[in-house]
C-alpha cells in the first residue's frame, strides 16, 4: 500500500531528524566548546529545528489527506 510506504516514510525521516536535534543539543554540554564550534553546532541545530517544523507539516497534511 503506498499510503503505509508513505507512514513509513515520513516516521522515519521525522525519527531521523529528531535525533540530529538531539545530537546538537549534547554536544552543546561540551564544557570546551570554542566559539566557532558553538556557533556551528547552533547553526546546524536551528536547521534542524527548521527541518522538524517542515517534516511535521508534512505530517498534518498527510493525516489530513487519509482523513
């Protein structure tokens, strides 16, 4: 069924993103962190903020589609 390859999907690029957050936010508790790698890592964890916000749409729009 496409729209079960579709769940399937959408739960695994939303797992995956989750845990780069959850990756940029550990190595945030680096005690020596420089400034550049700060800056970095935040960079990359506002991205995945972003990439969570879009993957959640998705989300909405597809339940509301099976609705």
């Amino acid at each position: 069924m496409a729209s079960n390859r579709m769940q399937t999907v959408l739960f695994e690029e939303l797992e995956q993103e989750c845990l780069n957050t959850v990756r940029y936010i550990e190595a945030l508790k680096a005690s020596r962190l420089s400034r550049n790698q700060k800056e970095d890592i935040l960079g990359d964890l506002s991205a995945s903020i972003t990439h969570l916000r879009i993957k959640t749409e998705l989300f909405d729009k597809y339940f509301e589609e099976l609705s």
